[in-house]
C-alpha cells in the first residue's frame, strides 16, 4: 500500500523537525542519517525514502526554512503592498531570519553549524533573488540607481547588522526590533530615493514580488515533497 501525498508529507515533516532540532544541538557535521531516523522514530530506509543522502535532507531542512520565512514576507506583502519597498521588505526579512537560527546561520555563512551546506547553492541563490528584487526595484525608481556597486552596498549593510554583535558584545544590548528599526533607516535614506513613492508604482511592484515569491514557494515544495529540482 503506497501513502498518500499528505501522509508522506506529514512524515517528511517530522524528520526534518527531527533534523533541525539535532543540527542546532550538534551542527551539521555530527549528526548521522541514523540519528535523525531514532529521533524521528523512523527506520533509516524511510530517511533514504525522502532523500537519497545527507547533504539532500539537511539542504531540504534550509530549503523548508527559507520557504517558511518567505510565506511570512509573502503574507505581509499581500496585507499591504507598501511592504515591498526595500526599507520595510528588508526590515521584515532581517526579523524573521533572526527568529530563525537555521536562516540566521545560513546568512552569517556559520559553517560551525551549517557545514559546506552554507557554502554552496543555498548562499548562491539566496544572493541571486537579491539581485533580482534589486533590478525590479532600480527599474521602478524605488532604489536608487546611482549608488555603486549597489547590490553590494546593500549586502554589506544588512550582513553588518547581523554580524555585529559577534565582534561588539555592547550590540547585544540591543533587541531585534531596534536593530531592524536601524537598518530600515539606513536603508531608506542611503539606497532608496527621496520624496513619496507613486502607490500605482508601488502596487505593481508588490504584484510581481509576489508573483516571484509564489513560484519561489512552489519550487520549494516540490524539491522538498516531491524530489524535483527547482
């Protein structure tokens, strides 16, 4: 008897809670197939099931990580679509990566937790979505084309905010809202032109990210569910 999708998804799911609760605890390289399957109360064959070895079912765990966040940006966009312009869009991204420390560590390139699973693949296309979302936005006036070597700017900006308080133990003083608070205004006032953007402008920015962040989500769901590749 073969199960059903959701019955597969479901089992899916507990294993790779099974895994991020043991990557935190031991980091990438200790952990074991056969340590996720006892923590999962499953067989080891049912791992292989989903995922043929362990880089595929840890990169599974981040791909789910990253499609969890991108849901939370996805659903603040459509509650207003002010929520693309990149002051707001980054400040909500930089929150909810910090209450997850699967992104957090896949950000701040933490190979202590992460393994070569935070420098392969992952951190390409996480870096290609921003340069995506950085030429719609240039197109549109919404960032500021003027700046160079802007897509870097921006990355140096934002990574500083996450890396701080690693070099400055004063920065942990601070709570995640202030920080993102901060890097909002430095976003806005240093990358983002000044004076109100045109809402029609605005609403057909929010439309394509949307439409950009759905597909991210299907393809996510698919390599995660389905084993096919995005």
């Amino acid at each position: 008897m073969t199960d059903r999708p959701q019955d597969s998804a479901t089992r899916a799911d507990r294993i790779l809670d099974a895994a991020g609760e043991l990557l935190l605890r031991l980091g990438y390289r200790k952990v074991t197939i056969d340590d996720v399957a006892k923590q999962a109360d499953v067989g080891k064959g049912t791992v292989y099931l989903h995922w043929r070895s362990k880089e595929q079912l840890f990169t599974a765990l981040v791909i789910r990580t990253s499609l969890e966040l991108t849901e939370e940006l996805l659903a603040l966009l459509r509650a207003d679509p002010m929520e693309v312009l990149p002051h707001r869009f980054i400040r909500s991204s930089f929150l909810a990566a910090m209450r997850r420390p699967v992104m957090f560590a896949l950000l701040t390139g933490d190979t202590e937790l992460l393994g070569k699973l935070g420098q392969g693949p992952l951190r390409r296309l996480k870096a290609q979505s921003g340069q995506q979302y950085s030429r719609m936005m240039i197109e549109r006036g919404l960032l500021r084309g003027d700046v160079p070597q802007l897509d870097y700017a921006i990355r140096s900006a934002i990574l500083g905010f996450f890396l701080l308080e690693n070099l400055d133990r004063e920065a942990t003083h601070f709570a995640a809202a202030a920080k993102a608070d901060a890097l909002a205004h430095v976003v806005r006032h240093a990358f983002e032109p000044a004076g109100a953007p045109d809402p029609a402008v605005v609403a057909d920015a929010a439309a394509q990210l949307a439409a950009q962040l759905e597909a991210f989500l299907a393809s996510s769901r698919a390599w995660i569910y389905e084993g096919r590749l995005p």
